[in-house]
C-alpha cells in the first residue's frame, strides 16, 4: 500500500532538513547552516502512532531567484509538492515573515493539497513570546505550528496535526505485536495478479528487458542513463500468470543526480518497490555489485520483497570469459545478505534468458503468499533445538516453546521462547536458516522472539 507523502518545503536555511532528521527519528539528511546545503529531495519511510507515511526533505524554495542552481530547486519542490499527500511550509521564527515565504506560499495554494505552516527555531517558551507568530497567519494556511527542529519542541504536535488532517485509518496492530500469536487463514492468503517491479541503477537495460519481458517495444529505451522518469505498468502473462510489470526510473546517488525530473523519479520507483511483491533488481554483468546496487538491494530487503538479482548485458560478459558460477560467487561475496535470492542470467538486448525472470517471479511469490502448517513447524522447532541448543547465558539457557506464523507477504513467525533477550545473533541466524532450509525458503522472511506468557493457573 502507497504510504501517504508529508513534503517539507521553503526558502534555503529555515531548517528543514533538521526537521526531516527529527520527524523520521534518525540523522538522514546532511545538516549544515549554510544555505543551500539539500539540492536534493531526500526521502524517508516512518511509523507515527501506528500508521506508516513517508516524508521528503527539498531543497530551498526561492520562486523569484535567477539563479540556475535555485531554478532546478525550486522545480525539484514543486514535483515533490505534486507527489504529496500535505506540504509543511518551513518558515524562520527568528527572521520573520519574508516576501520569499509569500511568494512560497502563493505558489502552494495552487496545489489544492493540506497546508501547514511551521515556524521553526522557536527554542523555548521566551523565544515564542517574542516571535510574532501572528504574522504567520496572514498566509491563511490555518494553524501556525511553532517547533523547534534542533531541539524537538512542538514536532510531535505538527505531525499529530497533519496526520489527523489526513484523517488516516486508525491501524489494526502488527500480527507480531499481538499479546498471543494468531495463525493465519487460508482465507486471508492473497491471490491474484504478481505486481513486479524492475529496478536498477540507470542505464542498467531495465527498458529493455521490459520490452522484451512484453515483447513490444513498449518503452523509449535510450543509452542515455534517466530516460525512463515515471513508474509505468504494463500487464504481461506467462505460462497462465498475469504479472504486473512496473517499469522504473533509474536510481542513483544523490549526489550524481543532475536532472530535477529524474530526482523526482526516486520517489516513484521507491513507491512502486513499496507497491510490488516481486523486485526484480538489474544489475550490469560489467560493472554489479557496486555500492548503488549494495543500496538498492538493501532496500528492497529492508522492505521485505521477494527479490530476483537479474544480471543483464550477461553476453558482454560471456565474451570476456565470465562463468555463472564465478559470477555466483563473486556477488555472493560482495553482496551476502541477498544470498537467498535466486540470481538470473540475461540478455535483453538479444531477449535471451528473460522469460527465466518471470518463471522466478511466479515461483517466488508462492513462497510469499504461502501458508506453513504450524504442526510442521513446531516439529521443525522441536528438531532445530535438539540438534543445537542454544547457548547458555548468564547460567540459563533460551527455550523455544511455539512457533506459529501470523503474517503473509514476507512469511512472519512468532516463536515463544524463554528470555529472547538473551539470545545471540548467530543463535537467530541459525533458526532463520534452519527455516528456510526445511521450507526451500528464498524470500525474506521475519522472525520475532517473544517471550512466553506464563498463565496463572485457575482458582480451584
């Protein structure tokens, strides 16, 4: 499900960024106070009070400047500003009211989206009698918000403001959350369509194994890294199966990001990974497992999505005297923690080996959706602790007692065990592979240790 976007927009230097770092709870955006500093949107996924949103952080919005630098900021705000579900206007308690924040604000009315204003570096309870913030209020967005970034005043109430604008959903709790785990039903198991995303750095033959996936030149495919700027569906079947195939922008670092579009384009693959159950992540045969690429694939883990690693230009790389397994090996070690998935050899360009991806895609998905009986799972449980038991530590020993999965879509599992404080990451590792080994698992999958309840026993 697309999460709903809070934009932060506003002239260079009010804060903004140091506003984006407190909101999503983690330094994610570099803070310096010199203006200028974010030329590009930067992107987060956070929880608030249950419900899951996204928030960017763009650049400094000046409408009047000249300035080449401003212009392509100023464009990149306005695309975020787009994409938004509600815009936070940033304003500088300290200096006041500026033509700039009027214009700012003139060009946000436009939108038609939920507008708030935000009047940043109001330290302390002395500095907000002293700031006229009634002056704010001739914007006419509503309620002012006066915060305080570096130090976390009033942040929580913006964000409580906006979200109850949003008027959000209230949540159901997490399976994993639940006092005593809930199996899941056969009812509740998804079906259907298999949404896929294709992502990769620019350049990467993403168009071009889409086309040859449709088997139409569906997509303008260039050499020009950034051709592709929007996140485009296409609908393909393969032996009987309807795919949705979503075709993406190129990812790259944000440093390297030039173009206001294509910085644009970020969020939209990043929606369209949020969107999919299968991420097929292509990877250049000549030049893979670099650190945009260690990146991505992160991300999608991070997410929990059914991975493919697709390694186009594969007759390039043939021609060179590269060997699937030396390629195998090579990658795994580079990129260990997508071991799991399963890894595709093609080339679009000559449409070789690309059907390959959606057969993965299919078989994947089933392992996604599936549903493990809990009987096999508690013996599996029993097994893996007879087997090897957990270490020892401080004089007791971890005890699994029950396993049950309570999630599809990653597969999620609560096992009740004694003191799951205690036990070691290795110890996890080794359950989690444990799993995947008894159930041919190459999908992330989720474990969580909650300790047993014990139960008083009835009066007599």
């Amino acid at each position: 499900m697309t999460r709903p976007l809070i934009a932060l927009v506003g002239r260079p230097n009010v804060g903004k960024s140091t506003l984006f770092n407190r909101i999503v709870g983690r330094r994610a955006a570099i803070v310096q106070d010199v203006p200028g500093v974010t030329r590009d949107r930067n992107y987060a996924d956070f929880v608030w009070d249950g419900r899951s949103l996204s928030v960017v952080d763009t650049g400094g919005f000046e409408p009047e400047s000249r300035d080449r630098l401003m212009a392509q900021v100023r464009q990149q705000a306005q695309l975020a500003v787009e994409e938004a579900s509600a815009v936070v206007l940033v304003v500088d308690g300290r200096e006041g009211l500026t033509e700039i924040d009027r214009s700012v604000a003139d060009l946000l009315r436009r939108s038609g989206k939920p507008l708030f204003v935000a009047v940043n570096k109001v330290d302390t309870a002395a500095t907000e009698g002293a700031i006229p913030l009634a002056d704010f209020y001739e914007l006419g967005f509503g309620e002012v918000q006066a915060v305080s970034a570096e130090h976390g005043r009033g942040v929580g109430e913006l964000v409580d403001t906006v979200v109850a604008a949003l008027a959000l959903p209230a949540p159901p709790p997490p399976p994993e959350d639940r006092e005593e785990p809930q199996e899941v039903q056969e009812a509740d198991q998804p079906r259907g369509d298999v949404r896929i995303a294709i992502v990769g750095r620019p350049n990467v033959g993403k168009s071009t194994l889409v086309n040859a996936l449709l088997g139409a030149e569906r997509f303008v495919v260039s050499d020009v890294p950034g051709t592709t700027r929007d996140a485009i569906d296409s609908i393909v079947e393969h032996r009987g199966q309807r795919f949705v195939v979503t075709d993406t922008a190129g990812i790259r670092r944000k440093r390297s990001i030039a173009l206001e579009v294509e910085a644009y384009s970020v969020v939209r693959a990043m929606r369209a990974i949020d969107d999919a159950e299968v991420v097929a992540c292509v990877l250049d045969a000549t030049e893979a497992g670099v650190e945009q690429d260690a990146r991505l694939l992160g991300l999608v883990v991070e997410k929990g999505k059914a991975l493919v690693v697709v390694v186009n230009k594969w007759d390039v790389a043939e021609r060179e005297g590269a060997t699937q397994d030396w390629y195998r090996q090579e990658l795994t070690k580079r990129l260990p923690f997508v071991a799991f998935a399963p890894m595709v050899f093609v080339s679009a360009k000559e449409r070789r080996g690309v059907a390959r991806v959606l057969d993965q895609a299919a078989r994947l998905v089933e392992q996604y959706r599936a549903r493990f009986p809990t009987p096999q799972l508690n013996e599996l449980l029993e097994a893996l602790q007879d087997e090897h038991p957990a270490p020892i530590v401080h004089g007791r020993r971890v005890k699994l007692y029950y396993v049950a999965q309570v999630a599809y879509a990653p597969p999620t599992f609560v096992i009740q065990s004694s003191h799951p404080e205690d036990m070691a990451d290795q110890y996890r590792r080794y359950v989690e592979n444990r799993f995947r080994d008894a159930f041919g698992l190459e999908v992330p999958m989720r474990l969580v240790f909650r300790e047993r309840k014990r139960r008083s026993r009835a009066p007599r």
